[in-house]
C-alpha cells in the first residue's frame, strides 16, 4: 500500500512539473514576441503602403471582399484572405486558431488576434460539433482530418472578426476600396468575356444557370456592366468563403428562358440553314450527290492524303454566334 501511494505521489508530481515547464516555456515565449515588438515597432505609414500595394494584386481583389443578403439587405465586407493579408502587413500581430479541448462528439477551440505592441487582443471561444451537414441528413465526423478541417474552417471566421477587431477601421475601408479600383481598372480582356467565364464557375461550382443569375439582377447577361461584374465576384467570394448559401440570392424554381439574343441568334441561322437545305436532305437514303462525292473522297491519292495529314489544324465552320 506504502509502495502504491509513493507511485502515485512521484506520478503526480512529475506531471506537476512537466507542467510548470510547458507553462513558463509559453510565458518566456510571449515574453520574448513583446520584447521584439518594442524593439522593432511598426511604422504605420510604411504598414498602410504594404496593403495598399498588396490590394493593388488582382488575384488579390478578386477574393478581398464577400457579400450575403440578411434581414432584406445586403452585408459586405472584408473575406478572410484580405484580413490574413491585413494582418501580415499591418506587422507585430499574432491571430490564429487553437483546438483548447477535444470532447466526445466536439471540439472546444479558440480564435484570436494579438497585437504585441499595444497589448489589444481580441479572442472568440466557440464550440464545434463533430457533425457536418450533407443533403442526405448530419454526418458524424470520425477520422481526425475531417475534424481538423471542420475546426479550421470554422475558426477562420473568427480570426477574420479577431484581426478587424485590432487593425484601425480607416486602414480595412481603404484597402476594400483599393481592392475594388483593382478589380475596375485592372481587369484583362473584354468584359463580355469575364461575365462569361463567371457565369461558367458558378454554373460548374454551385449549379447556378444564367437565368437564375439574370432574374437576380432582373435583365439579360447581355446587358451586364463593370459593377454587375464586380458584384458576381462578390457573391461568389461570399459561396466559397461559407457566408452564405445559394438559396440566399438565387432561386431554384426559375426556368430556362430564351430572351437571350446568342440563344435568338442561334435559333434564327438554324431556321434559314434548313429553308436554304435541299429536299435531298429530308428524304430517306442517300442522295447520289453524296454517293459520288464519297468515292471520289475514297480515291484520292496517297500523297493527298499524306499532305492532308500534315494540316496542324482542319479547317472547321464558324458558328453563328461567334
């Protein structure tokens, strides 16, 4: 009994200590960002030219601002990536996530933004179930990847509240502003084509077609200009950060509608083609024509068909609406 109860004491004793050293080796950690902070402060003229140049990256912009629509209105403001961005430059600043408690069925974890020089610190605790929603119902989560994305993601979100919390207001609505004058002068190639390559992403990523897009803003794509582009983008960034959900600006009940003048175009050199086709066409079998335009195709010569081959690229229609 004598032997059991010494055990236990040196057991716990020794966790004591281990302990205390993991606590004062933190403590001598902090203590020592402090002291370089104070050492090397920021310059916050220099600070704010660092985010003005790095707003002025146009992958940048494209993913520095998200909006969601709440209670009738709608919310904008700086994404995570601009806020990470924010943080980088704006100097002596420490934010992250950290998993406090790991519990049957959640995890207990924390987001926060620090700055060194003036001790203002900003921290969130939050709770997250080790569930994730899926179309078929809650999934429990049970391999520690999946519970470690489900925390991240979650916690970027605070992180992004934590660093606006700490970095001045003026500083995050100039670097907004710098970022959409990016996106306005900046843009390469045509608009048209810009509005076609987002009405792509969001048809292939969230399933959303043109004229769901088009009942939001209430006209045709075709009359889109630089702010509607500006506020797809948006949207988007808002789809991909998790802020919002396509049935907050979209609604799945619109159908396909022809009042786009591509689709009247095309249906329109469709109608003429078959007007100008011969009856040949229409009938069953093969008209002689075609017959003898295949056996003289069948005897070519060799070198014919060689310098065929050499050809990069044949020669193909131009449709109507190119």
């Amino acid at each position: 009994m004598n032997q059991l109860s010494q055990q236990y004491n040196q057991d716990h004793n020794q966790g004591n200590v281990l302990a205390q050293a993991s606590s004062s080796r933190e403590m001598e950690e902090v203590k020592g960002q402090i002291f370089m902070a104070r050492q090397f402060p920021r310059n916050v003229f220099q600070s704010e030219q660092r985010i003005l140049d790095a707003c002025k990256r146009p992958s940048l912009a494209q993913t520095a601002v998200y909006r969601y629509p709440r209670g009738g209105a709608v919310v904008e403001g700086p994404s995570i990536r601009l806020a990470e961005v924010l943080a980088q430059n704006w100097g002596n600043l420490a934010f992250g996530v950290k998993e406090l408690e790991q519990r049957e069925g959640e995890s207990v974890a924390m987001a926060y933004a620090w700055d060194l020089e003036t001790n203002v610190r900003q921290e969130k605790i939050f709770t997250v179930k080790h569930i994730r929603d899926t179309k078929n119902g809650p999934k429990p989560l049970k391999e520690q990847r999946d519970i470690y994305e489900m925390v991240a993601n979650l916690g970027s979100r605070r992180v992004r509240a934590c660093i606006l919390g700490i970095i001045p207001g003026d500083i995050v609505e100039a670097a907004v502003n710098e970022c959409n004058k990016t996106l306005q002068g900046n843009n390469k190639g045509p608009l048209k084509d810009r509005i076609a390559n987002a009405l792509s992403a969001f048809k292939n990523q969230y399933k959303v077609t043109q004229e769901m897009i088009e009942e939001r803003f209430g006209y045709n794509a075709d009359a889109f200009t630089e702010v509607d582009y500006l506020e797809l983008i948006k949207i988007y960034n808002s789809l991909k950060d998790g802020m919002s959900k396509v049935d907050d600006w979209f609604d799945k009940s619109v159908k396909n509608n022809k009042d786009s003048k591509l689709t009247e175009a095309f249906e329109e050199s469709t109608t003429k083609n078959l007007k100008k086709a011969p009856k040949e066409w229409f009938e069953k079998g093969t008209p002689k024509e075609d017959v003898k335009a295949k056996k003289d195709k069948a005897s070519k010569s060799k070198d014919e068909v060689k310098s065929d081959a050499t050809n990069d690229k044949p020669g193909q229609e131009e449709l109507p609406f190119d």
